[in-house]
C-alpha cells in the first residue's frame, strides 16, 4: 500500500494548499496522473505540490481551478501562498507595498523588485539561495501584479546610475532589463528617474530606502537590510526622509532623459558588439 503523507493544513498557506489540492482532486475520483494529463503537467508535480515539495505557480493554480471546476479556489489561494515564500523579515513590507497609493523609491545599485525581470531576479536570488530560487522569483513577480491592478500605485523610481551599469546575469539579461525599464515610459502610474555620477556627493549617498504612502494610513519609511528591513511611521524620519528624496528627484535626469540615457547604456554596453 502506497504511504500517503499526512498534511496539516494549519502549518503554512502552502500546507492549506496541498491539502485542499488532495481533497478536491479525489473528490472528483482523480489521480495524480489523471489531473497531470489534463492540465499538462506530470503526475509527480501533483504530487509534489500536493505535499508541499513544490511550490505552485499563478499559471498552474489557473489551470486547476478550470480542471476541477474550483471557481477560483487556487487562484485565490496562490497570492497568499507565495507571499509566504518572502523572507519572513520582509513579508510586513511586501503586505503594505501592496496596499499603498504611492511608492517612492531609490535604488542605490539594484532595479527596484517591482520592476525586474523574472531572469534579473533569478540571477540575483540565485546568489544567496540557489535551492530556493524558483520560489523565491515567483514571489517577487506575484509583488508585480499590484502594477497591473485596476488600481496601481503611483510608482516614482529614483535609480542610481550604479543599477545600469552593474552587470546581473550577463549582458542578455542586462538588456532586456533596461528594455523593460523603457516599456515603463509611457505608463502614466511609473515614472523612472536616473541619477548620474556626475552629481557627485547626494543625499541618498547613505543607502537604498522606500518611501509608501496611503489613502487612510500614515506613511511608512522602510530600508532594507541583509537579513531584515526597518519600516517605521515617526513622523521626523519621514518628514527627513521625504525632503531628501524630493532632492534627489529635482538632480536626477528628467524622465525623458533619463529614458535617453537607459537606451544608450542599453545599446552601448549590452547591445550587439560582435
């Protein structure tokens, strides 16, 4: 007789999700391998993620709620699901990103998380938790979807010139990045400024930080650290911190140039040299 691993749906979202996988799956007199041939995908996947060895894709969550006739169930279920693959410091800012109105941002060296590339991400998680990546990148693009909501944040993004020219994942990945960074021109909610070198000394010389403001809440500063963030509403710092970003908008490039100065970085350092 085979030996069916006990769940307890208690444990975490994706025990909860393994398990209600399990039950509606038999409930409708399905096996592994019937379920996998049907939407695609292998039996040994249903099994994983039934008992929690994999973590679930939004794609593979789609295709169950069809297959099962769940209304939704999984779809529902998988924001929550990887949210939970966060690092457990970060997930209380994840949580209030994606209730804010407005989000600023300077990037000392990196592209802000809500604007990478699933590649760009995955060579940089990959770095610290090369067993974990694939789940640690589908949190990061499921941070993506509030840009895509019927009502995104207004995202103003401050990026050192340092994130241009740092080469993350070799120069493919490096140029459809900065290609996806100009996909954002046009977009009236994301408005991307580049800070050059050439400003010398600035006041966002101490460090990447964020900036979330809300409908009915008090602002929050956060700053993100090796192994946990800070995120504070005292009014001073936030008083300090929002003249100090307002600075670094008014010597950045304008949007258009900075715009202008991507596409050359994009095509100059990453673009075709053979």
């Amino acid at each position: 007789m085979a030996n069916i691993q006990k769940l307890d749906p208690c444990a975490s979202p994706l025990d909860y999700y393994g398990s209600e996988l399990r039950r509606l799956r038999e409930a409708n007199n399905l096996k592994q391998g019937q379920l996998g041939d049907i939407i695609f995908c292998t039996g040994s996947l249903i099994g994983q993620i039934e008992t929690t060895k994999k973590v679930p894709t939004r794609d593979f969550s789609e295709r169950v709620d069809a297959a099962l006739g769940t209304d939704g169930v999984f779809s529902r279920l998988i924001g929550l699901v990887l949210r939970s693959q966060l690092p457990t410091w970060f997930q209380p800012y994840a949580e209030m990103e994606s209730c804010a109105s407005y989000i600023s941002t300077y990037q000392a060296q990196l592209v802000y998380g809500l604007l990478q590339t699933g590649d760009y991400a995955r060579a940089l998680l990959g770095v610290d938790h090369p067993n974990k990546v694939d789940e640690m990148v589908a949190a990061r693009l499921e941070r993506q979807r509030i840009l895509a909501g019927e009502n995104p944040p207004a995202l103003w993004v401050v990026l050192s010139e340092a994130a241009l020219l740092q080469e993350v994942g070799g120069r493919d990945v490096m140029r459809a990045q900065l290609t996806h960074l100009l996909d954002f021109h046009d977009n009236p909610w994301v408005q991307i400024q580049v800070l050059p070198f050439s400003v010398g000394q600035h006041t966002g010389m101490m460090g990447s930080f964020n900036l979330l403001r809300f409908d009915d809440d008090p602002d929050l500063f956060y700053v993100d650290g090796y192994d946990q963030g800070h995120m504070t509403a005292h009014p001073q710092v936030i008083k300090e911190r929002s003249v100090g970003y307002a600075r670094l908008q008014a010597t950045a490039l304008s949007p258009e140039d900075s715009a202008t100065l991507i596409a050359r970085v994009m095509e100059e350092r990453y673009g075709d040299q053979s």
